[in-house]
C-alpha cells in the first residue's frame, strides 16, 4: 500500500467537488497539498496547503505554478489529474471552439500536466491518477467532445502505465459514474447549458458524495489499481459495453434523451 504521509500531492481541480475533498483526505493523512484551479478564493494557504490559481490551458501559466509547488515543497511525488468540463450538445450542434475547449481542458491540459511533473513523479516512484468517465469507456450520447476527451484521456494514461510499469510509477484511472457536485454537471447546469433537472435526471438520485468518492479513489490508487470503476452505474456500464453493447447503447440512449426536454 502506498503511504500517503509526507508525500507532495499535486490536485487540478482542487478547489471543489472530488479534487477538493480528495485534498482534505490527503491532508488528514500527512501529506502537503498543492491545489490548482481557476479560482481558489475557497481555499486558505497553509503549511500543508498550496492553492495555485492557474488557468491549466495555459502553458505558461501551468508551468510558472509547476515551479512555484517545487520551490515551496521541493519535488513532486503524486498527481491527480482531476479537473474537467463538459457539454450537451450533439456534434452538428456543437461549435468548433467548444468542441476544442473540452479537448484543451479535459485531455491535452492533463498531458502537458503529466509532463511538467513527469520527471519528479519518476524519481520518486510516484503515483498519477487520472479522473475521466463512463464516457471514456462508453458512448454518450449528447457529448461527443466531452467522450471523446475522456477516450483520449484513457488511451493515454493506459499507454503511459506500460511504458512506466518497470520505472515502479502507479497510474490508476479512475471512471466515475454520477458524484454529488461534480463540477462539469453543475457548471453544465448554471452555465444553462442544460435544464435545471439534468443533474437529478442524470444521477436517477443515485449519487455518490464527492468525500465517499474521494475516499474509493484514494484506496485504490494506494494499492496500485489500474482501473476504479466508481459507483454503480460505471460498473454497469462497463460490463454492458462489453458483453451487450446494443442493450447499453439502446438504454444509455433512452436516458441521456431524457435531458435535453
């Protein structure tokens, strides 16, 4: 089991839902914490909390905050590649700029990150965690980009785990079904995008708290396991795409319709 005490744990996302709750975890068992977000008002600085607020497309900007978490804490032993957004929209509905938004965000930002933090995590023997979806194992209908960001997510972290197995590096990827205060739902939702229903109709009320999330995540990233199916409708999922891809596709179909009335 990895021993989280003492460690330096990067979170992007940080100030809210899953990342924020996996930093208060974190904290609770020794380790130092530097959080990155857009906004991190929420957050206060302390000897085992590092808020950074950092616009994670930027490269300047994720580069400059990469620098400032090894000047305060000297290195860098774990990362959680944890921030993300989406959409409801079809493809044709869906405007280039969006589209490549969602790609910026939730794929190529989570690459660039790995590769700032790469060389310390190595020479650590370190850890990385990369939070997609059920949309990075599934189709979803009405959010092509955003499945189509969390496929590439896990193509590449499963490829980077093989090339990163003999260097003693753990990825684990984790895909979550429906966590209460996701950040992309409720962005989704106050941004307008979606009806003020889509999250209760999305979840059936079935919703895992971001601190029971947190808590799944963190234990199977310490014992070093691949992939966390998270909550029951991600393990549905999982076994219906395999063994009954129509069935999936007929039922994810019918109820992800259900959200744009």
């Amino acid at each position: 089991m990895y021993n989280f005490s003492g460690k330096v744990v990067v979170i992007t996302g940080g100030a809210g839902g899953i990342g924020q709750a996996i930093s208060d975890t974190l904290i609770k068992q020794g380790a130092y914490i530097a959080a990155l977000d857009l906004n991190v008002d929420a957050l206060s600085e302390n000897e085992s909390l590092l808020p950074l607020a950092t616009d994670i497309t930027n490269g300047q900007q994720l580069a400059a905050s990469v620098d400032k978490i090894i000047e305060r804490f000297g290195t860098i032993d774990v990362l959680f590649n944890n921030a993300g957004i989406t959409h409801m929209s079809c493809f044709v509905d869906t405007k280039a700029d969006l589209f490549n938004k969602i790609m910026d965000v939730n794929f190529t930002a989570a690459v660039n990150m790995t590769r700032l933090c790469l060389p310390h995590i190595v020479q650590n023997k370190g850890l990385i965690v990369a939070i997609s979806s059920v949309a990075g194992f599934a189709p979803l209908y009405g959010r092509s980009a955003y499945s189509a960001s969390k496929h590439a997510m896990e193509g590449f972290f499963g490829s980077l785990a093989s090339e990163l197995k003999e260097l003693e590096v753990g990825i684990t990827i984790v895909s979550p079904s429906f966590v209460r205060s996701r950040p992309e739902l409720t962005a989704q939702v106050n941004a307008g995008v979606s009806s003020p229903g889509a999250l209760k109709k999305s979840t059936g009320g079935k919703q895992l708290s971001p601190q029971d999330a947190a808590a799944q995540i963190i234990k199977a990233a310490a014992k070093g396991q691949s992939n966390l199916f998270l909550g029951r409708i991600a393990k549905i999922a999982r076994w219906l795409v395999a063994l009954a891809p129509g069935l999936y596709m007929s039922a994810m179909s019918r109820g992800a319709k259900q959200e744009f009335e």
